[in-house]
C-alpha cells in the first residue's frame, strides 16, 4: 500500500534546496506543518474521498478535503493523525 504524504505549505523552496538531505527536508515538513495530505483522487474515484472524510470523522479525526482544478479531490489530515488515517484508509479500501 502506497500513501501520498506530500505537506502543504512546505518549507520554503529556498531552505529545501539548502537542506543537507531528504530526511532533513521530510522532518521539517512534518514537524513544522499542520496539515499532511494522506490522498488524493480523480474523476470517479473522487467519491471517495468523501466517503473516507465521513470515516475519518467517526474516528474523531480532523480532516479537510481540497479541490485542485475541476476534476482533483484530495483530502488532508493533522500532522499528528496520519498514522491513524493510514490504518482507516488500509480498512476503507478492504471495505470498497
């Protein structure tokens, strides 16, 4: 199972080209962030995504969805919920 764990609003371009290594680059970012996306679909998988909002939530989980052109959904959770939204979204898909 792959999960897409990209940081919105990562550290500046600047200091990433400046960093000495990748795990320096990826512990800034998850250390110094809020927000982790943990998927991201399109066209009728998007669906999805709201149905995975609507688990994350009755798990106690904060979560946004956002919306990148007209046909990419991907949804986000807090720097300190990904493991848990890893193990929900290993259940959804068992589930779909």
């Amino acid at each position: 199972m792959k999960y897409l764990l990209r940081v919105e609003g990562a550290a500046s371009l600047q200091s990433m080209r400046s960093a000495a290594s990748l795990e320096e680059v990826v512990m800034m970012g998850l250390f110094g962030r809020r927000w982790v996306t943990v998927r991201t679909e399109s066209g009728s998988k998007a669906d999805d995504i709201d149905r995975l909002q609507a688990v994350f939530k009755s798990n106690g989980l904060k979560s946004k969805i956002l919306m990148e052109g007209s046909h990419l959904k991907k949804i986000q959770v807090t720097t300190k919920d990904v493991e848990r939204a890893k193990e929900l979204i290993d259940v959804f898909e068992q589930e779909i």
